[in-house]
C-alpha cells in the first residue's frame, strides 16, 4: 500500500497565496506584453516586429540564433535583426519572442526531480502541434501556438514558488501513478490550471489563451474557444509521442467533445506527428 503524501488542509494554498506571489514575478517585456495581448493583429509589418525586438537584447540574441540554424536553411551569416526577421517570416518570429520572453520570466527552481527541459520540451511541442492542427482546420495560427505554449504555464508558477511542496506533488505523482493534476490537489489544494488563470489575469492575457488554460484538461466546459479543443487534443498527442521523455508519463485520455470539434483524418494526424517532432528537434536547438 503506498502512503498517502496528501497534504493537511492546513497546508493547502489559498488563491490569495498564489496570487501574491505572482504579483512578485518580473513584468514581461513591453513586445511579448504587446504580441501576446494582440494575437490577431495580422497588419504588423517586418518593419515593425525588427524594431520591436531591436529594443529587447534577450529577444534579439534568441532571433538571431534562431536565423543562423541549420533548420531555417541559412546559406550565409545573418548579422541583422532585419535580416534575421525577414528570412524567419513574421509567423516564427512572432513565437520565438513569446516563447523566449515567458521562458526568461521564470528562475531556476530549487524544486528537486522537476525537469525543466521536460517541461519546456513538451510545453514547445504542444505549441507547434496546436499550430499545425489549426493550420489543418484554417484557423488563426498564432493563437493556437501561444495557447499551447502557454496550457501548463501555472505549474511554473507553482513550482518556481512553492518548491518545497512541489517536491511533494512530483513524489506523490510516483507513489500513486496518477495524473500530475489530481496530485497538485491532492498536496497542494490548489491545481496548475487554477494557477495559470490567476497568471494568465495578471498578464492580461487574452481570452482565447484563458480558455486554453481552463479548458486544456476539461474542453467540455460550456462557452469555451474552440482552441482549447484543439490544444486538449495537441497536449495529449505530445505525452502519447514522449517527446518529453518524461519517466512513468501518463498519456491523458482525449474528449469526444474535443475530438468531434477538431474531426481530423489519419492521414492529417500522421502528417502533423511528423513535424511536431520535426519542429520540437529545431526549437530545441536553438532556445533549450
């Protein structure tokens, strides 16, 4: 019989202690502020997205790095941030600043056994898969790669601050092989998707990213965006492909609701494996 590692109810979080702690992470940069609060603003030009990362030197290193990869096929050094934006196009820029300004958010953790390569392998992953299954359905792009990006983003939270009880979520997680979900409100009496909304307020991020966070486990809630469909079904393609190469990692099972919202075919399925771990394998390289 394994022992139970539930925290007492004295121990449990409140939203206020979650809340309060947010408060103390770093503000992100006024550009991710700017592309993650308008994510249908399609009329920005290459103009205005070089000027913008210009101004931010984390952003900047992360786009050049990117343009110099052997994946984007560079024949020659690109030197420029002009350069860099025009041959990444809008489309990958735009996510490589969102991506490396809410990674650059979050300090190293003193939480023991939480893999924060795993958790951003598997958080990329299951953007490029939202993208490419919207991409499929012709919807908006950007707001299925930054809701993916984004669907876990309170286990950040929580991990980063509150260490000490996350070590107990993660061993609780193993003892009783069940879903990190059911195991942060087991210890913590307060779950990554309760987190992320309270982030997500903070933040101002948009509605569409709030209904990816609060639907990405239950897409079934009433009045949802139909994006957190299409991420409930990206995050758990990303786990039954281990691209996070997560030990014991639990494969979580799809909605029918979701499912019948989304209505892809083998083929299409097929196609979007492949390069989701195609994509995973270039970001990887140039963020991780």
């Amino acid at each position: 019989m394994t022992q139970d590692l539930a925290a007492p109810d004295s121990q449990h979080l409140l939203l206020a202690d979650v809340v309060k702690h947010i408060k103390e992470l770093p503000t992100l940069p006024l550009v991710a502020q700017d592309l993650l609060s308008n994510l249908d603003d399609d009329n920005i030009s290459l103009d205005e997205i070089s000027e913008k990362v210009a101004r931010d030197q984390s952003l900047a290193a992360g786009v050049l790095r990117a343009a110099n990869s052997s994946f984007y096929g560079s024949n020659s050094k690109v030197v420029t941030i002009q350069q860099a934006v025009s041959m990444l196009g809008i489309r990958r820029v735009k996510n490589l600043i969102r991506l490396t300004a809410i990674s650059n958010s979050f300090p190293p953790s003193r939480c023991r056994n939480f893999d924060f390569q795993a958790f951003w392998s598997h958080s990329i992953a299951t953007a490029e898969c939202a993208e490419l299954i919207s991409r499929t359905l012709h919807m908006k792009h950007d707001f299925a790669f930054t809701a993916g990006l984004l669907h876990d983003i309170g286990r950040l939270v929580l991990v980063t601050r509150f260490p000490a009880q996350y070590e107990q979520v993660i061993l609780h997680r193993q003892q009783e092989d069940c879903y990190l979900l059911q195991a942060e409100q087991a210890v913590m009496g307060i779950d990554h998707v309760v987190a992320g909304l309270a982030l997500a307020d903070q933040w101002q991020f948009s509605e569409a990213i709030h209904d990816a966070i609060r639907g990405h486990h239950d897409p079934e809630i009433e009045g949802l965006n139909s994006v957190a469909s299409i991420v409930h079904i990206a995050n758990a393609v990303v786990h039954g492909l281990d691209l996070s190469h997560i030990e014991d990692d639990l494969v979580p099972l799809i909605s029918e609701t979701a499912w019948n919202t989304v209505r892809l075919d083998k083929s299409d399925y097929l196609r979007i494996f492949r390069e989701t771990e195609m994509r995973l394998d270039a970001i990887n390289g140039i963020i991780l």
